[in-house]
C-alpha cells in the first residue's frame, strides 16, 4: 500500500502538516474488507491485523503518507467562523482503486492539530462505531456518502462526561473539499487560493470539465476562465439534488448540515448526531445541538440551497471582477437548483408510490399522502411496504392494522386516498411493484437499534449484535430470514431520543 499526496501538494495555505499521535495498544477492531478490495488492498486479516492496527490508528505512517490537517472555515447554524479546520483528524494521502478513481485516505480521532482548537483530538469508540454503521447502510441504500475502512481501538480512554474508550476511524471519501474550505479563502479575500482550489475540485471530481495550461510554461497564473468555474458550480449543484433527494428517500436526517459539513463531491459526510425518521413529520430533528430545528428532516432542501448560495459568494469573484455580471451568471443556476430539488423531490416520492412519471395531479396526491402520513403518525419506511404488499389488492382492515389507524374519521381519509392511487397505478401493476421495491427499503439503521448495538459493543467487547446488524444494513430491499429483527418501531416512537455530537 502506498499513498500519494495530492491536497498536500497544493501548498501550506491549504493545510497544516500534523502527524497523527500514536496510541499505546491499537487493535483492529472493524475491517470493510470490501471496501479494501475496491481500493486493492490486499491485506490478510490474519497475518496482518497488527499491522493494519498500527497503520490505521495512526501509530504508524503507511508509505508515501505525508499527513496533513485540512484547513476550513463554515457557517455553525447560520454563524460563521473564519477558522475552523481539522481538529481530530489526519488526511493520509490518496490511492486509486480499480477504476483508477482517487479516494482520500483520512483518519478521525488520530490526535490533535493546530485546528484543534483546545479539544483532545480523539474519537469515543462510540461515535467511530455510529459512523461505521451508518455509512454502510447509506451505501447499501443507493445514498451518496463516504465510507469508512476500519475501526481501531486505541487502548486509551477518551473523557467526555465520563472516561469512555477510545477509537480511530479511517473515512474514505472522493475528496475532504468543503463550501467551508471555499469559504476559509473567500474570508481572507486570497482569490488566487480559490482559483487553485477549484482548478483542483474540477480535476478530481469533474474532469469533463476541460482546463488548459497557459502557453507560457514558466507562467504560475491559473488558466481558469469565468464558464469555466460557471460549469463547476452547476456540477456541483447537480450532485447536491441527487443527495438531498436520497437523504429525504429514506428519512434520513443529518443534524448539522453546517457549511463544513456540506462536501461538494455530493457526499454525506459526519454521522455525529444523524438520525433516522420514524413516524413521518417535516419537523422531525434529533440534534441535542439543533435547538431551533434548522436542520430538521423538511428544511433539508431549503438549507442545501442556503449552503450552495453560500458557495456562490466565494465563486463570484473569479467568475467577474464586477459582482453584478458574476450575480448574473450565478442566479439562475441558483434558481434552477430550487427548481431541481423540488422536481427531484416529487418525482422521488413518485417512485416510492410506484409512479414512474410525474403527470398532472400527482403532486396533490404526494401531497395529501404526507398531511395524512403527519395526521396518522404513520411509520415512514413501514408504511411503504405495507402499501406495496396490498398493491394488487387492498384490504382495508388489514393495512389500517398494518399500519395502526384505528379512528374511524382518519380510516375514512385513507380509503379515500388509498383509491385515488390505486386509480393512478392500476394500468401497470407490475412496473409499479418493480419501482416501488427499488425505493423503498425493507429495513434501516432505527435509531433504538443502532443504540442498543452501540451500547452493547462498548460494555461487552461483543462484535457479534453489531455484525449481525451489518449483515441485514447491507442489503436493505432484500428480506432475509434476519431482517423481521431490525424493523420495528421504538417502542416510544423515539420521543425521548436526542442525538450528540462526538465531540
């Protein structure tokens, strides 16, 4: 295995360089051998365990490795701060996998950094453990989002409100390039670092997007001209849509989509207080830190567009010296990202009701099924399933059962719902099972269940729950003989549950 250093070599206003703080008894505790396999890494798990250990808990430095901390700023819940930056983690280096795609190779929880801002640099192996589950199951999901490689235990205790042990996590993601890292240049008006900066975001993630060198060999001015960055901002946009729409697919709920949590590789990237819905509710937030519900389940677009404007004010002065031609060229792109997730979203929802194209009325209908979803309290991943299992035919006590509606007013309000889709779908029964059976999953990491396992690997050392669990995660549209285990509802509908930040 050997790391190149791409980001590194963008210079030190990037970065800072920071080795990782070795630990005094690393064990490799989690291993994605598949994800090893996609990146060719061919290790054995039995002969080379200790040295994966040592390798990912930052103990020791993989060849080619020149670690850095990535510097950043970012809006917290519509603050800005000019300097945040790597606090806990280690950016490796690169590798290729197959396919000759460059994925980071970054550890969290390795120990400080000038970013560190007076916290400890580690990681609960708690936390390491939530991120580990719920990357995987987004993966397996169909939703865009890092991965993690491994987790390895230090030896160490980590003190929050009490010692806990600690861990390290090594996330492999398609780049660590943020709206904050655009922002932390854009804050000290250094517009040369932004040219840079994109020059090196197009090539990495959107190389249809063409950049030439200047003539002039010996020339350091970046050839990067106003389309140019245009194009890369709509790029960017376009894999925003399909992320959001994936998150809201699911029910998924990030928590804290701050501006440094907001990848432009279209990625979901820090699993800290991320949550799953339950019962449908556009206001549904978790985050012990999300106090005003900024970041809950149904302003999730709406903040995505907020992070992408915030992106657009650091592009606009190198698409035009003049801000009103550069605001020219960015509003509609803006105003079409607004239009976009809204399309995506309906045509989404579409697809879950087994519809396969949006067509006159069918936004009511979405619409009505969410008031009645909201009204009803209707589990969001179980109702779906119910409805395809009666799509050939509906049997009304049997779904009212299914899904516990047992007030006669509300019944009435489902029956009348429930035949206007099956008016709508009737013509193609088939399609529409297909359809609903590719977006609509049969289990997801429930917030109980991913507790309960988490609380089970830090008091007992037993991988076993968690492994069984993964098993289920990773393929979440296929019923095995184990996915009845992981599908029901909390038994207090997660009233109570309040998500933390791992720091």
């Amino acid at each position: 295995m050997k790391l190149s250093n791409h980001y590194h070599q963008l210079g030190e206003a990037f970065s800072q360089e920071a080795n990782p703080t070795p630990v005094s008894e690393p064990v490799l505790l989690l291993w994605n051998s598949p994800l090893a396999e996609s990146l060719s890494l061919e290790f054995s798990l039995s002969d080379d365990a200790e040295l994966l250990a040592q390798y990912f808990s930052g103990s020791r430095l993989i060849d080619g490795s020149k670690p850095i901390a990535q510097a950043y700023s970012g809006h917290q819940f519509g603050y800005f701060n000019h300097q945040l930056g790597d606090g806990r983690a280690h950016l490796l280096g690169d590798i290729k996998d197959r396919s000759g795609q460059c994925w980071d190779v970054q550890l969290k929880g390795s120990g400080t950094s000038n970013f560190s801002r007076s916290g400890d640099g580690r990681c609960a192996l708690g936390p390491a453990l939530r991120e580990f589950i719920m990357s995987e199951a987004m993966h397996a999901l169909g939703v865009p989002t890092t991965r993690c490689l491994s987790v390895v235990v230090t030896g160490e205790a980590v003190y929050r409100e009490q010692p806990l042990p600690g861990a390290v996590v090594t996330r492999i993601a398609s780049s660590h390039i943020r709206v904050g890292t655009f922002q932390y240049f854009a804050a000290r008006k250094d517009f040369e670092a932004i040219k840079k900066l994109t020059v090196f975001a197009i090539n990495r993630h959107f190389p249809e997007i063409e950049i030439h060198k200047t003539s002039d060999e010996n020339s350091n001015e970046i050839a990067l001209n106003s389309q140019q960055v245009v194009d890369f901002f709509a790029a960017i946009l376009n894999k925003q849509v399909k992320l959001v729409v994936s998150w809201l697919r699911v029910g998924f709920i990030h928590g804290v989509m701050n501006t440094d949590n907001s990848a432009i590789s279209g990625e979901t990237i820090d699993y800290g207080p991320c949550a799953m819905m339950n019962h449908y509710h556009s206001d549904t937030v978790f985050s012990s830190i999300d106090r005003n519900g900024r970041y809950a389940f149904g302003n999730q677009s709406k903040i995505m567009q907020w992070n992408m404007a915030r992106l657009a004010d650091c592009l606009l002065p190198i698409i035009d010296e003049d801000e009103a031609v550069a605001m020219a060229k960015i509003e509609p792109l803006l105003r079409q990202f607004a239009n976009d997730l809204q399309y995506g979203y309906f045509a989404m929802m579409a697809n879950k009701l087994g519809i396969t194209e949006l067509s006159e009325g069918d936004v009511e209908l979405i619409n009505d099924l969410l008031a009645l979803m909201q009204e009803s309290k209707a589990d969001y991943t179980q109702f779906f399933v119910t409805l395809k299992g009666h799509l050939t035919q509906i049997k009304l006590n049997e779904f009212f059962i299914e899904i516990g509606i047992v007030e006669q007013e509300i019944q009435e309000k489902w029956q009348a719902w429930l035949t206007r889709w099956y008016e709508r779908v009737v013509a193609d029964l088939i399609s529409a099972e297909v359809l609903m059976a590719k977006n609509n999953p049969l289990v997801i990491p429930r917030n109980h269940h991913v507790e309960h396992i988490l609380a089970t690997c830090q008091t007992t050392g037993n991988l076993s729950p968690l492994l069984d669990f993964l098993t289920v995660l990773q393929q979440p549209y296929t019923q095995l003989d184990e996915t009845k285990h992981y599908q029901d509802k909390p038994s207090d509908d997660d009233e109570n549950y309040h998500t933390f930040c791992g720091t």
